[in-house]
C-alpha cells in the first residue's frame, strides 16, 4: 500500500502533517481502501491551498510508514488492552495470555520459565463512603468487565506476554540492574532540550505498538452489530491522555439520567501518588521503545520558586506565551501544532460514549493568569515543599481531599504545606495545574498540555523523597476504607497488566531503575525548635559567664599570691623529719 510510494510523494504534506497525519492515525481501524480514498482527499486538499513543496521530514514519514503498517495488520480492536486480546474471541473468553514475541503457541512464556496464566486477583476489601454506585461501572474491580485471566510474571520478567523486564532490569534473562536519572529540565543543555521536545513530539505522532482504547463501555463492546469490538488505536502520547481521562471521568448511570461525578480513581485519595508513579513509568517506558534509547529519562520541572514567572514557558521548552493570544501558545513551539483530545466531556457523559483518539482545538495556556483568584497567581515557595516533606503521616482517614496531617493530601494540593486541611486552600500540585490557568488547570484535559508531564515528575520526586526521608511500613498504605480505586491492594484503573497501588509504595532508585538528581530546600525551625535553641544558648551564656567570671577571680587570687613572702622554715614538710612515720 501506501508505504511503498516513497518519500517523493509524500513531500507535499510537510507544511500541514498537523493536519494529515492525524486524518491517517483516525483511520486506521478503517479498511484500507477506506484509507487511501481519505489521505488522497486530504492530499488534493493540501496541493490546492499549497502550489509549494518543502521537504517531508523524516519524522512523519516513520509515522506514515508505522500508520501502513497498522492499517495491514491490525484487525478492528479494542480497548486499553494489548491488540493481541482484543478480537471476539479474546474478549469472550476472559483471557488475555497471549506468547511473547518469537514464541508461538506459549501464553506467557510458560514453556521457557517465564510465566504463566493464572486469574487476576481483584480487590475486595471495602471502598470508602464517596462511590454509593456499585455495580454500575466499569472501573470496578478493574479489569474483571474485560478480562479476568492474564499473565503473572516470574522473577524480573514482566508485561502483558512476560516478553520484557520489569522496571529496573535488563537483559536475555531480566538479570541485569539498569538505572536512569531524571533531572531538572532546567538544567538541560540546549541539545538535551531539543531532544526531550522532539521525542514528545514524536509520541504525539505515533501510533502506540502495542495498547488499543475502548471508545464504548461494556455493555456496547461489540457495536450495534453484536460481533465488532468497538475500540481504535491511539498514538503514545494520546493514550497517555487518554489513561488519565478514563481514570477520572464520570460514572454513566443510563440515558435521562446525571452522571456520578464523585468518582476518581487516580486523585483525591492515597492512590494519588501510586497512580501517577506508573502513568510517569508507562510514559517513559513507551518512549524509550519508541527511540530505541534504553537510557532516555523524562524530566521534571521544578514548579516551588514562587513567584508568577513561568520558567519553562519559552519556545525552547514548553512553549511561549503567543504575541497574538495571551491564551495561546506561540507558533515558534512545535506544541503551538497540538490538538487536545477528550475535549467533550458533555457527550461523553450524557451519550454514555467514551473519549476516542479525536483531536480538537489547541492546547490553551495563560500562566498566572486568572485575575478572578489572585491565590493561583503565584507558583509555590520552595519553603512548601519543606514543610511537605515534614509531614509524618501518608496518609490519614477518611483518606480523601479532607484528610488532615497528610502527606499525600499536602503533596496534592488540598492542604496548607504543613499538612493543615483547609478548603481554601490549593497548594503544590494543584496550585502548579491552576497556575498554568487553561488545558492543564481542567483535570480530564491537563495531560494534553506537555507542561503536565514535568510537573509530575517533580511530584513524584518530592514522593521520592519522603519515602527516603520517612521509611514507611508497606502497611502504612491503606488497604481497605479509601476511596474506591485507592485500597492498596486495588489494580490501577486503567493500567495493563494489572498493577496495585501498593506496588508503586517504595523507593525508586532500589526498586523501579530511576532516580531524581535534585536539591531540596532545608526546612526552616519550628516554633518549639527555636524555644528549645533559645533556652540552650541562654545556659550556654550563663555557663559562659559563669566561666569567666570564675577565671577572672582565680587570676586575681594567683596575682595577689604572687606578691606575698614564702612560707617560713618553721612548718614542717612530711619528709624533714626521716624518723616520722605513718602509724
């Protein structure tokens, strides 16, 4: 097909791949003729409006190539799911075992040690109070609605086929440490910037090889047909999009009916931190794949330096403030060419549909920007996140965005930096997603702004961090009463293969292969620390007084001895007399 007609006819899509590339990914759960008849629309299109040709860049035409290559062996699929498991029968089964690659007709690798295929263990302790609406969603029990038998993986090996190793390893045989550092972006040569901003740019543009969405819920899976799974493929990037909106999206409770809004599976709850961990980790996983570069590490930006400046608001970076819309981004930044997906949220909760790989308007950012709450005018101090990693407790009940002395409440944002609930309050996290004051402040759509990739990492670094500085019992992590989704045993909605919460509660560089290259700032003294050094250096000038006053006397006493006669001959010593002795 269309892979074999070779760059030279490709040329002319360079100035708008925006545009085209979008339209070809869209298609590709079509047939091919289907696809041909829409690019070659597209492409008289483009040659109309543009009687210039620019040079194809060869990025877009990998993702030409890679589109082809979907288009030719890809059959229409479904859902957050390797596209192995999902055909009719796959999804009737249950089971999605399927062999690693190179290896026919050997689920999980089981014939080579690596694994095996065995039931999905689900949580069934009991949710907190917040989600009355059990039974009616998907999510629950993640991933029993879809599938209830997949890989479990043997040693380090790990993924949906136990083909690959487990964060932290490498090698044959998943026995070999591997480690990579994550730094502040800021720091980053000119070079490295560059780097970081087109492998983003390249995730955008590239279809994922592996996971394919779900655009219905179960009830609708298989169409108006009752045989064809209603599920598409969706680039890296924008499943990285898409996995935070499904997380957080409203639970459907049939047609004429308000959807629940009170549900999130992946925020207001100690799965805060745990779920955004390994939505970091899968990205990062991807687009090490995706480069071929083992040791690509996502960034962080670090948000806590006060102030209304956006840092990495340029055109080197995340993108600048346009020169023609303060709510825009400028066109010098490739991000300017974005489109945001999961956008209509009002049909999605109405219709019962599902977010697709639609994409719609352009990112939209104003940092410090909203007059009508001068409170998110200001990004963090770095004084916030001392005070955040003095906070003993993970986490307190009811586990949710009223806990109190919580470090995951304070670290998210709903409690003053010391870890005091206060509604009024939006601190860290979610002053830095308020600050930015579009895309990325509207919790379904913030992925779609790249901005929201650095920001948790620096999150998790400062979660990082208090796991080093604290050392928590495993069992510190609730396992029952949280709200539903956050239990520790629950697996991460809508992470494949399963994943628990309680998995990601452990330090990084020991255990995950990555670690932050940061400095945090020294905590100021408490009240009861300064009362506490005021009275010891209050003794210590006492003492010191006391001293001196002692060595003065005795210098005037040595002084005043020196001027007086010897002692007379007339007193004897005790060895005058030879005789004298000691009865």
């Amino acid at each position: 097909g269309c892979a074999s007609r070779g760059p030279a006819h490709a040329e002319e899509f360079h100035t708008h791949s925006e545009k085209v590339i979008p339209a070809v990914v869209e298609c590709c759960t079509f047939s091919l003729d289907k696809v041909l008849a829409e690019v070659l629309i597209h492409y008289q299109t483009v040659k109309r409006v543009h009687q210039s040709c620019v040079k194809f860049s060869d990025r877009v035409w990998m993702m030409w190539q890679s589109c082809c290559l979907v288009l030719v062996c890809a059959v229409v699929v479904s859902a957050q799911f390797p596209r192995e498991c999902v055909t009719p029968e796959g999804l009737r089964s249950g089971t999605c075992c399927p062999s690693p690659s190179g290896l026919n007709d050997d689920p999980c690798g089981s014939g080579t040690g690596r694994g095996e295929c065995v039931a999905i263990a689900v949580d069934a302790r009991p949710h907190g109070p917040q989600y009355p609406h059990d039974g009616r969603d998907d999510r629950e029990r993640w991933p029993i609605r879809f599938f209830n038998q997949t890989c479990q993986c043997n040693g380090n090996f790990s993924g949906s086929n136990c083909g690959r190793c487990r964060h932290g390893w490498t090698g044959a045989n998943c026995d070999q440490r591997v480690s990579v550092v994550r730094r502040n972006v800021m720091g980053l040569s000119t070079e490295e910037k560059r780097a970081f901003v087109d492998a983003l740019d390249q995730a955008k543009r590239t279809v994922h090889p592996d996971l394919v969405i779900a655009t219905r819920r179960t009830p609708e899976i298989f169409g108006p047909d009752g045989f064809t799974p209603q599920f598409e493929n969706i680039t890296i990037y924008n499943y990285f999009v898409w996995s935070h909106y499904f997380s957080v999206s409203k639970t459907f409770l049939g047609a004429g009916q308000a959807s629940f809004g009170g549900v999130d599976f992946s925020h207001e709850g100690p799965g805060f931190v745990t779920w955004h961990r390994f939505h970091l980790l899968q990205l990062e996983r991807d687009m090490q794949d995706m480069l071929q570069e083992p040791s690509f590490a996502l960034p962080y930006w670090n948000f806590a330096i006060g102030g209304s400046t956006c840092d990495i608001c340029t055109d080197d970076l995340m993108g600048a403030r346009s020169s023609f819309d303060m709510n825009s981004l400028s066109t010098n930044s490739i991000f300017s060419q974005w489109r945001v997906i999961c956008e209509s949220v009002e049909d999605y909760d109405t219709l019962g549909t599902i977010c697709n790989s639609t994409e719609s308007t352009p990112i939209r950012r104003n940092p410090a920007g909203n007059v009508n709450r001068p409170m998110v005018q200001r990004l963090p101090e770095p004084q916030d996140v001392a005070d955040c990693l003095q906070v003993n407790a993970f986490d307190t009940p009811p586990y949710y965005s009223t806990s109190s002395e919580s470090f995951r409440n304070t670290i998210e944002g709903y409690s003053a930096p010391n870890g005091n609930y206060d509604p009024a309050v939006r601190s860290l996290h979610n002053l830095a997603h308020l600050f930015l004051n579009g895309t990325g402040g509207q919790t379904h759509l913030s992925p779609n702004d790249p901005i929201f990739v650095l920001l948790h990492t620096f999150t998790d670094a400062i979660f990082d961090e208090w796991l080093r500085r604290h050392s928590p019992d495993s069992t510190l992590y609730p396992e029952e009463n949280a709200p539903i989704g956050h239990n520790g045993g629950y697996n991460m909605v809508p992470f494949w293969p399963p994943v628990t919460n309680a998995e990601m509660f452990l330090t990084a560089p020991e255990n995950l292969g990555y670690s932050y290259e940061a400095e945090w700032p020294a905590q100021a003294f408490t009240m009861t620390e300064i009362i506490t050094m005021g009275i010891v250096s209050a003794l210590v000038l006492v003492a010191v007084v006391f001293a001196a006053t002692t060595c003065a006397v005795r210098a005037k006493s040595y002084k005043m001895e020196g001027r007086q006669p010897l002692l007379s001959d007339q007193y004897q010593r005790y060895d005058d007399e030879k005789s004298q002795s000691v009865v």
